[in-house]
C-alpha cells in the first residue's frame, strides 16, 4: 500500500478535525430539566480494498501490465445520542446542579442564576446572588450583621430592645425634657430648646412671662405676691392685700393713685379738687358733690350754696329751706313757709297806706301824702296829719 504527501493530509484532516464531537438539535429531558440530550456525529474511517492496475518494468526496458490488490481509505459517519448538563448548570459528583455566577451568599443556588436564602435572610435588591440577613425591626443607627442581630455604628449602644442603636453622649443630656440626638449632641423635645448655660432643656413660651417665668411650653407660673391677669395668661400682675381704691396695684401690696388722686393711706386714695369744695365733697379730680340741701352756686363749680324749696322774696337762702330776710325786711306772719319778706317800717303807716320799702310808706290809690315832698321819710303819717290840723 503506497501513500503520498496528499493522502498523507487528507488523513491528517479526516483524523484530528472530523472526529470533533458536533452538537445536533440539543433537547432537555422530560423527567429532569437540568440534563439535556444531543446527537453526537463523529466521523470514522477504514480501509476499503480495491484491484488496482499497474504497469511493471522488466529488464528496464520493457513494461508489463500487472494488478494486485491496494486499499483505500473510506470515511464514514457515525451516530449517538449523549446526554449532558443543560446550559446554566454544571457536573458536580456526575449530577447537574444549577450554576450560579457569582456563587450564593447565604443561600443556595436552586435555579440557574437564582438563589434562595437561607431562612432569616432575604435577597439583595442590589446584588442578585447576596442574601441579607433580615432584623425584623431594623437596625437603626447601625447594621443586621445575622438574623435578628443588630451592630451598632461608632459612638452608638443597643438598647434594651436588643434593635435599636442610640447615640451616646459623654455630657448627660436633660433627662426629662431632652435626649441625646446624635453622638455627643443633646437635643430638646417639642416645645422645648436647648439652654444657653448647660446641656438641660428650657420650656418655650410664644410670649414672654411678664413678673414670672415659663415651666411649661406657653406655661407661666408666676413670681410670689403676683397672680394671673385673667385675661392674659402670660401677665402677672402684683397682689395687694386690700383692693385699691381709687388706685391701681403695681408692686405687691404697693398702690399707685390714678391721675388726679392723692393717697389717704398704703390701699386708699381720694380725689383732688384744686380748689376745695364749700359744702360738697371732692367726689373725682376738680369735681364736687354738694351735700345734702346743697346745690352748685353759679360763681363756681367749687361752691355750693344752699338750696330752699320756695324762692326767698326780698331775702336770702341762708341754709337748706331757710331764709333770711334782707335788712329792713321781715317775715310775713301770714307765710306759714316763712319764706317771703316784706318791709318794715319803724313807724306805723296811715291805714290808708302801706309799708312799701323798709320805713317807706305808700298811700292807697286814691291817697297822698300832704306835706314837704309829700313824703314821710322820718315821721308816721299819723303824726303828720295831727301837726296840719293844728296848724289850721
């Protein structure tokens, strides 16, 4: 059997490049998904033997037909059906289990590229194949290190609730009204603000407590000897034993006199009139109230005079419904309210005349006076006619 260069290849070729397994309509198998099944075609060769004509040289010189029997080879392909791993899974101890890249954190690969966390865990929304731990009521201020454990961030501790970090602060903040905010920061509760001299809390009042102090957010309490103002909660106003009358408390137990008023004693206090009130009473600033019987005079408002039911003719309201007559005046017997005057004369005057003016006589009608001015200024008219009829 003779073989050339170009045979020589040829079967180099058919050996190594052919026989390559090549993959023919892959299919999963119906009872397990992860093994998938394949046509294998490989291709084999063998030698075909074949008569073969040649020519042979006798003695050099002359050629002699022959024949004998040569081979060749003969290419032929060959089929079977193999069984591997599907894609997405891997051989492990000659089974296929599911692959996972990267591999599962805390939890186990049960699907291509799918894990399933191990219980109190729960997968990563950020990384597929990472399982956190879960802490049910998080971890505040600090991190889920294992299923319901939590560690806490530097500058915080656990509570007592085993979840929750809370910050430390060295300096010890308000224990009532503040809390500490943040590590080595103290804050203050609604309602409240940080002190301006220590770490405690002070109460916040939207107005500011006058003669008190704030206890509460918009809570006065106020200073002793002072009490509320009941219409503002946040004014305290002092408090005098006794009422001030005419005057206003403005110290405790001190009164202040209104405008116009002068103090009698420490809770008292009394008009004042600029000028003082004649039978009245100073009642407010430059005010007077005349006493009983009394009335204002019309020269001032400071004067009262007296007051007579019935006007006093030809005399003056001396008191309250008295009056005196004018001089050379007296009372009429005949008023029982002895309020009207009439004029005395010292003498007598003529019947047929009458006292008209204090020692004047006036005649009736029908009547004179006969004499020196007809007038009888110092004499009575009786004494006057006695001294005619003796002249005649």
């Amino acid at each position: 059997m003779r073989f050339n260069i170009a045979s020589l290849y040829v079967i180099v070729y058919f050996m190594v490049e052919l026989p390559k397994i090549s993959t023919l309509f892959p299919w999963k198998d119906t009872k397990d998904q992860s093994i998938c099944s394949e046509i294998i075609t490989k291709i084999q060769f063998r030698n075909v033997p074949y008569y073969e004509t040649y020519w042979h040289r006798v003695l050099g010189i002359y050629k002699q037909e022959r024949h004998r029997i040569n081979y060749k080879i003969e290419y032929y392909p060959t089929y079977h059906i193999q069984k591997k791993c599907c894609n997405g899974y891997k051989e492990v101890s000659n089974k296929c289990v599911p692959n996972c890249f990267p591999d599962c954190e805390n939890g186990l690969c049960k699907a291509p590229d799918t894990c399933e966390c191990f219980p109190g865990y729960s997968i990563s929304t950020e990384q597929k194949h990472i399982c956190k731990p879960i802490c049910s009521n998080g971890c505040w201020n600090g991190e889920c290190i294992k299923p319901e454990v939590c560690i806490c961030s530097p500058d915080y501790f656990i509570d007592s609730d085993g979840y929750t970090c809370r910050p430390n602060c060295e300096e010890k903040c308000d224990p009532n009204n503040g809390y500490c905010a943040e590590p080595n920061t103290c804050g203050c509760h609604f309602g409240y603000k940080k002190s301006n001299e220590s770490e405690m809390c002070d109460p916040i009042c939207e107005r500011e407590c006058i003669n008190g102090r704030c206890v509460e957010p918009n809570i006065c309490n106020c200073y002793d000897d002072y009490e509320f103002d009941v219409n503002d909660s946040f004014n305290c106003i002092p408090k005098c034993e006794q009422n001030c009358l005419f005057g206003t408390c403005t110290a405790p137990n001190v009164c202040t006199c209104n405008i116009g008023y002068e103090p009698i004693n420490e809770s008292d206090c009394k008009p004042i009139c600029n000028q003082p009130c004649v039978m009245g009473i100073c009642i407010a600033p430059d005010i007077c109230n005349c006493i009983i019987g009394y009335k204002v005079s019309n020269i001032s408002v400071h004067v009262c005079e007296p007051h007579c039911e019935y006007e006093c003719i030809n005399g003056t309201c001396i008191a309250p419904n008295i009056c005196k007559c004018n001089e050379g005046f007296i009372f009429d017997e005949n008023d029982e309210t002895r309020t009207t005057c009439k004029p005395f004369c010292t003498s007598p005057c003529d019947p047929n005349a009458e006292c008209t003016a204090p020692d004047r006589c006036t005649c009736h009608e029908g009547y004179r006076f006969v004499g020196e001015n007809d007038t009888t200024n110092n004499i009575s008219a009786v004494e006057y006619l006695i001294r005619e009829n003796l002249r005649k």
